[in-house]
C-alpha cells in the first residue's frame, strides 16, 4: 500500500503515547443536569487522551472540520498551521527541525496523532467524516489510509458548499467541498435518508391495487452464476418464450415464479430442450449450461389461457409479475413503496439538501443578533445529514476542532426531532470555547431569534470542562492534586480497557470492581503510605479467580500471594502510562 513521507513524521508516530494523561475538570453543568454532553476547552490532543478512559471504542460518529491549511490569517478560527499554539507544539514535538518544514509538513505533523487518538475512541460500528478541500485532500488521504485502513474508506463525498459562483473568479471555480469518511472496520453500511415526494411520486395504483408500486425490472444480474433461475416462461396472451436478458436471470427461484404465473392461469414445469438458448442468455457453451432446467409453461392451451390471464388483467390486482400494454406486451414486476425503505445517500451532497456557506454564516448571525464574526462556519443542515447517515438514536458523537458547536446544534435538534438521546463531545482550543461554542448550545437549547423568526428551543444540557491537571507528575508520581476517584477511573481503564463506574458492592472501600474473575483493588491514600498485608487481605470480601492489588508496599509472603492468586502493583512504579 502507497505511504506518504513527511518532514516530521518520525516524530509524530507515536506521540499519541508520549501525550500526557489529564484529567478533566467540570467548570459548570448548563441546562438538563442529567444531561451527559460535553464541551471541553483545551489543546485537542491532550483532550482526546483524557476521553480514553470513558470513551475508547464507544463513539458512534466522528465530525472534524479541521483548518484546511489554506495559508489564510487573522479570521477568528485560524485556517493556518503558523498559528501559534501549532508552531509553539512543533517546537516542542518536532523539534527544532520544525523550523524548516513547509506548512504542508507542519499541517501532517498536527493532524496525525490527532487522527490516532480518533481511531482509538471510534466504535466498532463508528465512522468519522472529515472535512477538508483541495489543499489537503490527497495528503489527508494517504494519512488516513495509514491509521484507518486502505479497505476502510468509504467515500470522498462532494459537499456544494456555495449556491452561486463569483463572476470574477479566475479559473476553475471550486464549487464542491470535500467530506472523506472512514469506517472502523469494512464493510460499514449507511442509515438510508427520508425519502422525498419526488420519489414516492413514480408509486401509483393504476391495477386498484391494496398498496402502490412502481413498475420494475424482472431480472437480476448473475445469469452464469445462478443458471438454475435461467429459464423460459411462456407468455399467458401470446404462448411465446419469455427468457431474461443477456446476462440475468429471473429475481425469484423458480418455485416462486411458478406460483406468479399460477395466478394468471394454469402453469406447469416442463423440459422444452432450451440448452442452446438458455447457454446465450448465461454467455457459456452450450456444453457448460446446467442440466434439467425445465420451463414454466402453460398447461392449457393458448386460447383458454389467454382468456382466463385477461379476466385477471380486468379485474385488477395483477400479480407480482404483470404483463404491459394490456397484456399483450413484455414482462415487468411490481415493487411496493412500503417495501423499498429509505434513499440511499450518495457521495454528492447538493445544497438544497445540506445547506451552504451563505446559510451558516446567516445562521450564526440569527443565533448572536448579528453580534458574532465567524467566518466559517459550517451550515446544520450538512452535520445533521452525516447524523442522519451515520447515528441512531442513543449513539455519541464527537467533534474535536468544535469552531462555532455546529455539531451540537446538529444533535439537539435530531433529538428534538425523534426523541432521541444522542450525546455530544465538542472540544475547542481557542478561547472563544465558552464565548462562542457554549454561548450557541445554550442559545440553541433555550430558544433564540424574535417575532416570526424565532426558533423554539431543543431542551437539554451539557458540562463545561477546562484541561486540568496532569495526572502523573514529571511522567512518574501520582498528582496529589488530583481526585482520587479520577485515578481510581484511570486504574481500571488501563487495566481492564473499559470504562470505570463505581460500585457499592460491600466490599471495602479501595475495591475497583471484577472483571474477566480478576478483582482489582487500589489500595491508595494521599497523605500516607499502604501496605498490602494479611490485615488487607482480611477487608476483602468479593471472590475471585485472581486479584490484582494496587498498594505503595507489600509485606505478604510469596507463597501467600501464589496461594490467593495474587499480583502486587507499586505505586506509582506499576502505573502504565496512556
């Protein structure tokens, strides 16, 4: 599989383990206190790392819209990689041959274990779309190959981010956007999208049917491959031969059909001594066609089977397979709208349907009276389209570079709209996290805009978070800062690679939880040393196959330890580091 190669790239490959664990600290809950979403302000790197031990495989939907590395300065979301925080990061990651990489480089160097950490939090059935344009595209695709999988692209969906052009552009003018999509493992399938009038309009009941149907093709592919559903039908009014086309076969088997037929009048199965015919329409020789394929033909003759198939024909409610032009015409099969479910998204995603730049940019104004400068931000309609393809009714989605909370807005209104109970996790670097990107979600839950233009609110609610602290100090000692039960969430994380919740159980206090028949326990005080001993061991009261106990000392004996399948951890000397 091709690879890109980067200035830089060999400092960045692993970083996603050398980022620092910190933990989270909630600065106010707004709205629905039951709520579980999120807005994190804060470097997105070090965020990601600290959602791993809640979240790590669990998100749903991934949204990014990260800078597209255009070379444009001083908008309020800064489209640039010499943007200060990045090239402050640089120094530190890269070095000081970070000096000399071209914003190309600088822009690979950011994005890469950024995308790890993403791959990581992605669920099994997750998906994550990536919004990017010209400048970027190939390189983010090469990138994403490598973390996410050749096989695991889905697709390159052109989003119409603009509903008019500009006549004093020069040159081919860039009317489309680019959303790549990847998948955590293949074979990811789609929601289907609403269908439209338009599409139900083709589904009529020209036969007095119970239900509507459209007129459909007979034949399905496969004809060398299913030679067994290559065979003749004899048609009602004409006694002529009815064959599927070069290279098809009939959709149903032949028993089904068979029973089709017996609805217009009486049929039979018969070897009419088609080898021949029945090998062209499966392209072999006519050594190579399947024997003892009989025909579906009429039992009776032409005459009275025409008659008994046009008192049907003017009753109405013709069967499954109809013959056109009052009968006396070719073969075609009804499908029922009641059937055929959703529409299936494609990969162009016109701004009728999904909105565009002009929309968002009004959108934001409406929602901060005109107040607000942000230059681009995405419209609701474009992540409500990706909710509407990629979620259900209970999944997470995150949003990692949150700009404006586009994303969040998205999400209440989906849940607003089907009751559902989607959660979000925006996490923005810049100051304007609160400002701007919380300001909207409470605008958006509450209810914004005036006279016939207001908009009602969604309801809900979210938790504020800053970066705290790291929970490892110089990469070694536990933070005595930090809240003991965020450690305690770390532990089991790093143990067991699930996410913690806390038990009462009855067991003593230090007591993480059991998992796989192994206890774990965190045998840990702040302000002074623990010992695992036999007074220890006499707390305990959950059974096990295994024990894996946490404590700065251990005074048991080894054959003690080997008798109660015990395995001693230091700390902090035995802590994994994330």
């Amino acid at each position: 599989m091709p690879s890109l190669n980067w200035i830089g790239k060999d400092k960045v490959l692993n970083h996603h383990n050398e980022v620092p664990y910190r933990v989270l600290d909630k600065k106010y809950s707004y709205g629905d206190e039951n709520a579980e979403n999120m807005i994190i302000h804060g470097d997105n790197l070090e965020a990601l790392k600290a959602l791993l031990p809640k979240y790590e495989g669990k998100i749903k939907c991934i949204y990014i819209d990260p800078p597209y590395n255009t070379g444009n300065e001083g908008w309020v979301y800064n489209d640039n990689v010499n943007d200060l925080k990045i090239k402050k990061w640089l120094g530190e990651v890269v070095g000081k041959e970070g000096d000399d990489l071209s914003r190309h480089d600088k822009w690979l160097c950011m994005m890469y274990p950024r995308l790890r950490l993403l791959q990581k939090l992605l669920a099994d059935d997750g998906v994550i779309f990536i919004s990017i344009d010209d400048n970027e595209l190939f390189n983010l695709k090469l990138v994403c190959d490598e973390i996410f999988g050749a096989n695991c692209f889905v697709s390159n969906i052109s989003w119409q981010r603009t509903y008019s052009t500009r006549n004093d552009s020069k040159g081919i003018v860039n009317e489309v956007e680019h959303i790549i999509v990847y998948s955590k493992i293949t074979n990811w399938k789609p929601n289907k999208l609403p269908r439209t009038e338009k599409m139900n309009s083709i589904y009529k009941n020209p036969d007095g049917d119970d239900q509507v149907w459209t007129s459909d093709n007979p034949f399905a592919p496969g004809a060398s491959t299913h030679q067994g559903m290559v065979y003749a039908i004899q048609h009602p009014f004409t006694g002529k031969m009815i064959y599927p086309a070069n290279g098809r076969c009939w959709t149903f088997s032949q028993d089904q059909m068979l029973d089709f037929m017996n609805e217009w009048c009486p049929y039979k199965l018969a070897d009419i001594d088609d080898a021949e015919r029945r090998a062209v329409v499966c392209g072999v020789a006519t050594d190579e066609i399947r024997e003892g394929v009989l025909a579906i033909v009429l039992e009776k003759s032409v005459e009275e089977s025409a008659m008994a198939a046009k008192a049907v024909y003017d009753r109405g409610r013709w069967p499954k397979f109809y013959f056109t032009s009052g009968g006396k015409g070719g073969i075609r099969r009804k499908t029922y709208l009641n059937n055929v479910g959703g529409k299936l998204p494609t990969n162009f995603w016109p701004y009728s349907e999904t909105g565009h730049t002009d929309e968002a940019k009004k959108e934001i104004l409406s929602l901060f009276e005109g107040r607000a400068k942000f230059d681009t931000p995405k419209p609701t309609r474009l992540i409500e389209r990706v909710l509407q393809i990629a979620t259900d009714e209970d999944s997470i989605i995150l949003d990692s570079f949150a700009g404006s909370g586009t994303t969040a807005h998205a999400v209440l209104n989906a849940n607003k709209a089907d009751g559902g109970n989607r959660r979000f996790i925006l996490i923005e670097m810049e100051n304007y996290a609160d400002t701007i990107t919380a300001e909207r979600v409470k605008r958006v839950i509450n209810g914004y805009g005036e006279g016939k233009k207001a908009i009602e609110g969604t309801g809900g609610g979210f938790g504020y978070y800053e970066l705290g602290e790291k929970l490892l100090v110089d990469n070694e000692y536990l933070n005595p800062d930090i809240d003991t039960d965020k450690i305690r969430e770390y532990i089991w994380y790093m143990e067991t690679r699930s996410g913690y919740e806390k038990q009462d159980t009855g067991d003593n206090e230090y007591f993480l939880g059991i998992n796989n028949d192994t206890a774990y326990y965190f045998n840990y005080e702040k302000e002074c040393q623990t010992v695992l001993d036999t007074d220890f061991l006499r707390t305990i009261r959950t059974k096990a196959d295994a024990y894996v106990i946490y404590a700065d000392t251990c005074n048991l004996s080894d054959e003690k330890m080997s008798k109660y399948n015990i395995t001693f951890k230091k700390i902090p000397r035995d802590i994994v580091r994330l």
